[in-house]
C-alpha cells in the first residue's frame, strides 16, 4: 500500500486545508451536548457579524431532535441574529472612521478606492435594499 504525501489530520482523516469542513463539524457537534441552545445562541451571533458557518447548520439537528423545543430554537437564533447585526453595524460605523485612511491607502489593490466606495455609496442611497440584495 502507498502511503500519500499530502498532509491529511487523523482526525476524520480531513486535510489540513479543509478547515471550512472541520469548522462545520466543530458547530454541528453541539447538537450532541447539552449546550446545543447555547451553542446556537452564540452561533446566530457570530454569524450575521463576522462568523462563516450559519446557525442552519446546528438549528436543523437541534430542532429535529426535540421537536418540542422549536420555537424556543427558532426564537434564540432570531434574536441572537439581530443582536449581532447591530454590533456589525456598531462596528461598521465606529471602526470605518478609525480605519478608513488605511483602508484606502493599503487594500486600493481589491478596488477599495475612494472613488469606488463613493460610486457604491451613490447606489446605496439611490436603491437602498436593492444594492445589498444585488
């Protein structure tokens, strides 16, 4: 038997490059434990701010595992969602105008320009929802 020269992790043989996969299985082990509602509550939290993994990916076991407990799930993701979209507004506004400068004078290469963010600010203001939802 040959023996493979990538780098794979022994544990659930994962490369080490897959770290979205082990990032999915690390949340999804919640709705194994007791704390699975905690877990979503921070979860949902995380996630409409700055976390990658959605709060699906553990609402679905947990709902389907106490069927009973749905709402109270549901309702936890909610509010925990909307709490972190106002810290990622809070965050938006507060750290863009400590930032700002050096955003546009080391990140110009990703087309953050102020001429682009100017354009983008235009649209937002003439389509609002429209513009984010496109």
């Amino acid at each position: 038997m040959q023996e493979s020269t990538s780098k794979v992790s022994r544990k659930g043989d994962i490369a080490w490059w897959h770290w979205h996969r082990r990032l999915y299985e690390w949340v999804i082990h919640f709705a194994d434990t007791p704390h699975g509602g905690t877990a979503l509550f921070c979860l949902s939290f995380a996630e409409s701010s700055f976390f990658p993994v959605p709060p699906d990916v553990l609402l679905a076991p947990l709902t389907l595992g106490a069927p009973k407990k749905w709402f109270r799930f549901a309702s936890a993701c909610s509010l925990a969602s909307i709490l972190g979209g106002i810290l990622g507004f809070l965050i938006g506004v507060f750290l863009w105008s400590a930032i700002g400068e050096w955003a546009y004078n080391n990140l110009g290469f990703l087309g953050l320009t102020e001429e682009n963010f100017a354009t983008f600010k235009g649209w937002y203001e003439k389509y609002d929802f429209w513009i984010v939802f496109t």
